[in-house]
C-alpha cells in the first residue's frame, strides 16, 4: 500500500534507548563473563549488533575483552570484525581459535573481507586467507590488488545487470528465475554489448512500470560511473555531491568490474572527516580511544616537537626585545595577549578554509574574493579588539603611547592572522600537502613571529 | 544477469574529470552571461548536475549571479535552490520571478521543499507555500510543526507498505498493479494490523524470492524503528552504525508514519561534521564563503572576545611576577614556550575527546580509563618536552637553575593539559553543552594559567 498516514506532532519526548548498548547492559555482560555463565552470555550478546558488539569490546579492558570472547567463543559473528577498530581487530584474531576464526570469515561478503585483510599484518592475513574457498581466496587477492583506498578495494564484484534492449518484463523475469541474486541491491545497472555501464534503473521504478517499457526508457537521470582507480575520498565526494545510492564501477576500458553502494561511500566519508578533524589537532590519523598511551604519544609528539621549534622561533623574536622589556616590564604582560589573538583568528580563518577545500566549495573561481573578505573581517575586528586593547592598556598601565603602540600590533597582527589563515591552506592545497595536516602549525608561527615582533618593535621605537 | 566479472587492476591514472565543474566551464558559463546569449547557457550548463549549478552559483560573484539568473529564467531547476547554501538561496529566491519561482518549487519532493522552507523568512516562506496546491501546502505545513532538526522534518510521508501476512506474490501484484508508486524506494515496510512497522524487505530480496514465501519471513535482519521526535543527529549516527539503507518513522503510538533513507542521513552526518569542525576553530556554524565580511565578522566575533578575556586573565597572572621579569628577562622570552607546548598538548587531547564523544566512542564505561591514558601520555610528552627546554633553557642562558624550573614547568603544565583536555569536555557533555563549542576555549585558559603560574612560580622562589 502506498500511502500518505494522517500524522499530528508531539512534544519532544526523551528518548532513552536511542541506543542499544547501556552501560547497564555492558555492566551484565561483564558479570556474566566473570561467573563464566556462557548461557547467559549468550543471550544478553544476542539482542546486539554486530556493531554493538564492536562497540563495547573496545570500551571494556583487554583482560574482559579475552575472556569475553573465550567465554563467547564459536557464537563469535564475522561482521564483528568488519565493525572493529584496527587495534583491537588485530588482538582480537589473535584471541580467537583458528576454527572460529575461519567460520567467522567464511560467512562475510567478499569487499568485507577485502577490507578485513587490508589492515592486517602478512600472518595474520595468510591465515584468514587460508580459511577460504579457492574461489573466494582467488576473487580477494584480486581485489587486493587496486590500490590502497581505491574504488576497486571499495566496490562489491556482484553486479545485478541487464542488456540496454531489455524490457521491463524482461528484465523481472530473469531477475526472479536467477537462483543467486544478491540480497541487498538497489539498481539494475544496464550495459552495451561490450559491457560498458550506459545506465541504471531503480528497482522501485521498475516495479512500477508497466512490462512493456524499455529499460532504456526509465533510467534514473543522475547516473554517475566511477573508475576502478578512483581514489576512495573522491568516491565518497560524488556520492554526497550527486545523491547517489549506488554506482557502477569501470576498468581502464570503461568495462563494468563492479558496484558501490551509498553505505560504502557513508563509511569513507566518516573517516575523512574524522582524518581531517584529528590532522587540524595535530593528532595521527590512525589514533583510537583503545590506543596505549606509548602508541597515542608516538602519534602526538611529531607535531609538538614541531610546535616546539615554531615555539622557540618566536622566543628569539621576544629575545631582540629584551632591553625594551627589562625596562617596561608591561610589554611582557601585555604580548601574549596580542600573539593568543592573533592565533585564534588565524585558526578561524584557516578552518574555514580547510574545510571549504575539502568540500570544494573554494576554487580558482572564487580564492581571490574570499582572499579579500578574509582580509576584510581580519582589518575589522583588529580594528574592533584593538580599540578595546589600546583602552584596557591605558586603563592598565596608564599610558597612552602603550595604548596606542598595543592599538597598531593588534590591527596588524589581526590582517597578518587573517591572511595567513586562508593563503597556507591554499598554497598547500596547490602543492599537494594536505592542508589539514599542516596549516596549523605554519599559521600560528605566523602569528606569534608577527604578534611578538609587531608588539615589541613598535614598543621599542615609540617608548624607549 | 548476475555476474562477478573479469578485473585485472591498473595502474592509478590522473582523473582530470572527476568533477563536472571545471574553471573552463564556469569560465565559459559567464561569458555566454555577459554576451546575453541564452541559448549557449542553457546549452553549457545542461550537462551540469543541480547540485554543480548550485556550487557555481556560490562561487561566482552577486552581479553575475543575478545575471546568470535572470539570463537562465524559466529554465531555473527547483533542485538547484536545495542545493544552495542559505544565504545564497535567499538572494536566488528574491531574484527569480515569482512564477518561474512557483514552477520550480512544485516540481520538488515534498521532503525537499520543507528543507527549503525551514531556512526561510515569513515573506519568501509564504510566497513559495502560495506556488503550491492545497494538499501539498497542506502536507508541507504539517511537517513544519514537527521540532527543527527532528525526524519529523527528515523523513518522507510517501511509504511503501504492506500487511504482515502478506506472500511475496501479493506484494509484488500490489505494487506492479499501483499508479502512484515513488521512484525511489528500496524496502517495502510490513505492518501490523494497528500500522506499527513490524519489519522490512528489501527489494532486491523481494525480487529474488518465490511468490508463496511469506514477506515475515524475508525481513531484513537489521530493522531499526525511528521516533518521530528523535533529534536528526541521533538519525544519522543510527545509519551510520548499522548501515542502514532506510528506516520507517513512527509516531508517539508507534503508528507508521513516514521513512527515511540514507541519502537524507549523509546529508545529515555532513552538516555535523561540518559544526563539530568549526565549533572546535570558534567560527559560527552558519557560517560560508559567499557570507559577507562583515555576516562572518559576526559569527567569529563573540569567540575573540571570549577568548580576548581569557588572555587577559593569562596576562594578570603575569602581572604578578612583573618584578621578577625585570630581573630576569629571560622568563619573559621563555615563558610563551611553556604556554604554547601546553596549549598544544591540550588541544590534541580535547580533539580526541570531543571526537570520541560525538561517536559514542567514550562512555562511562571507559571514562576513567582514557583518562587514565591521557594523563600517561601527558607525563611521558610532558618529561621527554622538559628535558629538550632544560637543556635549551641551560645552553641558552647558561642557567643550571633556571633549566630546572623549565624542566618543572613543562612537566606540570603538559599534564594540566592532558587532564584538561579529557576532562573539560566529558563534564561540558555531562551539563548537556555541546563539548565542540565550549572546550577549546577553557582548555586554553587553563594551560596559559598553569604555564605562566608554573614558570614564573617557581622561577620567583628558587632565582630571587
């Protein structure tokens, strides 16, 4: 029945179980654990997810993850894998017995395993591999194969297609007298006779349509194909840009090889932006809360190491001005203020424009006038934060010269924030370095050398 | 056909059309604008996907925008205004002339002119419900009555459904034999006998299946319901946990009423993306590049001066030891280096946290064990940074003393930043703040207090 129900609004409620796994729910789970009450175990796992499950195992410790999963054992599901972090996946395989292991792997759709194995080191992959069919293990080393975060390790290789000539009728015919259809699949694609995509039709509009219709005839209109290279963060793009829900998949001779599906591409999307949001901290893209301290400070200490040498640029800026400030004593206290707000424009600017370059809203044809607005709002509020400064530095310290010499740092460092915060990430972008990963660090330099030798210079020939 | 076809992999080739919008072609576009040559335009952007025309209209200027419009006129697609950005989307509405305007808006999905409506003013929100029959405007306004950012607004009134106890042939008879089927759909939603959603098919399952089978007994494994009322960032986490393709929606008597699919849910996880991203920089989260100048001076205002007070509590921390400074200049030039490694650390840490929060990542259940880790991690970085300023501070300025107190200082202040940056965002999300927004700011301050109060501390009690 298609229909439109009668629907009247209601007060938002709280929602408690928006989510399935409580604390008391883990809280059980482990008491389970503990008395080895299998049964038990078992039941309260079974409502779960498989992403559920992922989900807590990587909450609870290492000694309750073992035991759990000994406790567990042959109820242990393959998409528990899938749904894990790197980390844990890893100890996890070990902790498993072999035979569990191989049934657990066995029952996974190949791109799942695909990406299972991807991540693993060669021991552990061999002996995933070893637990498959030969026709399995041949289609997964093929797969392995593309490159690294590509659409061909993204796509599945069973396609549901028919010929451009085809009807309707002809097409639900087969469809339903083929014995191995795919469960989940969204579209039929159509390919020419040389087995290049040249549309695809929507299963609703098909059930829909009367027998007679051409296939052809009934295509959707937004139809996108993606090269078997394509990097996966592209892939991704086009999905969100485009609306896609599934796309086929061509080699170097636009020959059909596969399909993505919008969940695939849902999924790279939320590791880019977790990338892109963990590189503007200076955190290494591959951290996890499950991470030990000594692998989270391997991944942290590159960048303050480098946020020390910046740190120390601007020290031997302060350092030429230590005459000045062993006389006025003022400029010490008031400079940290100048470079903290400059930093922070900068890092609003730079964002911005991280972010924009990634979604690609900022191109060729429209830098230079976010360039200019950029440097518009960094002229008013240094114009705005440095009247405020220049008061609270004659309030202060009673002396207008140091109101006025604050009044200037602040407007030029404010400009100097604002332009440095949208040219670096666009002058990274050009040269292929991501500017996610490294704008920070320049931007701010940026802005403390600016703020302290702006500041103190000014101070130096005005006042002494 | 189904088929897993032949694939050898390629090498990764240079993809130079990956995106439909390349500077030539708006290049192009605007030329054919300025010559007044409608029949080039409309030849020129007929190959462009809405949401493309959308991103060129957002990167040229207003006077060309306006132009292009007008020039454009009554071919102007309704989809094109979905995919604007607010503000644009406004002047875009205002430009146009009412019947073109009226005309586009009929042609869209009702789901998409309630994303339209709900960013609008009273007069343009009136005028486009105005364009529109009695039972659309009547539909439309109902969905508005739902709470912004809620399920209500997401979801689709347009729901395949069927009885329980229906087989496989039935539905499939229903629905070839049904006018008014949506384009795209992908599950058939089976219900009880009081319309509460018992469990879904998909399609392509539906189709592959015998016509005696029982619809109960080809559900989906993975079958989630949606309150009506549940906040849309809620939505889009639950897609993306258990890959959901779509989602019935019920009402407060768990009624069916609507359904969501994924597409609408990435759009969603996007735009929260995109807040989490600018929240942790401090820029509105209205903000986008066509904002004017003085529309971004706005939103990044309120966060510069927040932070311009936080500064200045830094700086009479300082004001305290001004004595000391006087006598040895060098804390003034070293001190900065304490405040910034500490500001650093501490904004790794919060990324992390305010991450791990938004994805659920960090419960209860694991608090007190990631702080655990973050304080490890401080007190590793914390030491490995202070032997390298020790030592820096003791060549630089030949003080053994004086390359103890940094020593001391660093230790301290990376581990307030450690502790900080877990803890301030796990209390902010107990009080029910948003962590992105708030944390930043309070990490900072704390780690130039502690930085400043550490150094010139003991600096003052053990040099003086």
């Amino acid at each position: 029945m298609v229909q439109e129900p009668d629907i009247a609004p209601e007060p938002e409620t709280e929602d408690d179980d928006a989510y399935a796994l409580s604390p008391r729910t883990i809280a059980a789970i482990l008491e389970a654990v503990e008395a080895g009450a299998r049964e038990t175990l078992v039941a309260l796992m079974e409502p779960l997810h498989a992403a559920d499950i992922a989900d807590m195992l990587e909450q609870i410790d290492a000694a309750d993850r073992a035991a759990l999963i000994r406790l567990y054992d042959r109820e242990f599901d393959g998409e528990i894998l899938t749904e894990l972090d790197e980390g844990i996946r890893e100890e996890v395989i070990r902790i498993l017995k072999p035979e569990v292991l191989a049934e657990a792997v066995r029952e996974l759709d190949s791109d799942d395993v695909v990406d299972l194995l991807e991540d693993l080191e060669a021991e552990q992959r061999d002996s995933i591999l070893g637990a498959l069919t030969d026709r399995d293990r041949l289609a997964i080393e093929q797969s392995l194969e593309f490159p690294d975060y590509s659409a061909g390790r993204l796509m599945q290789r069973e396609v549901v297609m028919a010929p451009e000539h085809w009807t309707v009728g002809e097409a639900i015919d087969y469809m339903r007298a083929t014995e191995d259809l795919p469960d989940q699949f969204y579209h039929v694609i159509l390919v020419d006779p040389r087995m290049k995509p040249v549309g695809k039709v929507a299963l609703g509009k098909l059930m829909s349509s009367p027998r007679p219709v051409k296939l052809s005839d009934i295509t959707d209109a937004s139809f996108h194909v993606i090269p078997v290279t394509r990097p996966e963060a592209d892939v991704a793009y086009a999905f969100n840009q485009y609306h896609l829900i599934s796309a086929p998949v061509v080699d170097e001779n636009e020959r059909l090889v596969g399909v993505i599906t919008i969940d695939d591409a849902m999924m790279v999307l939320d590791e880019e932006h977790e990338e892109d949001i963990l590189r503007l901290a200076g955190v290494g893209e591959e951290s996890s809360l499950s991470d030990t301290a000594l692998e989270t400070t391997r991944q942290r200490f590159p960048w303050l190491a480098v946020n020390l040498a910046t740190a120390i640029l601007a020290s031997l800026v302060i350092a030429q001005f230590e005459a000045a400030i062993a006389q006025i004593t003022a400029l010490a206290v008031l400079m940290p203020i100048v470079a903290s707000m400059g930093g922070n424009a900068g890092t609003q600017s730079l964002t911005v424009a991280v972010r924009a370059l990634a979604t690609r809203d900022l191109t060729g044809s429209n830098a230079w006038r976010v360039i200019r607005r950029e440097a518009a709002v960094g002229l008013i509020m240094g114009v705005a934060f440095a009247v405020v400064m220049g008061i609270v530095g004659l309030i202060w310290f009673g002396s207008t010269t140091l109101g006025w010499v604050i009044f200037a740092a602040m407007i030029i460092n404010m400009l100097a924030a604002a332009l440095a915060g949208i040219g670096i990430p666009i002058v990274l972008e050009k040269l292929r370095v991501d500017p996610a990963l490294a704008s920070g660090t320049f931007v701010t330099t940026v802005t403390d050398v600016v703020g302290f030798f702006a500041f103190l210079g000014l101070a130096s020939a005005v006042l002494l």
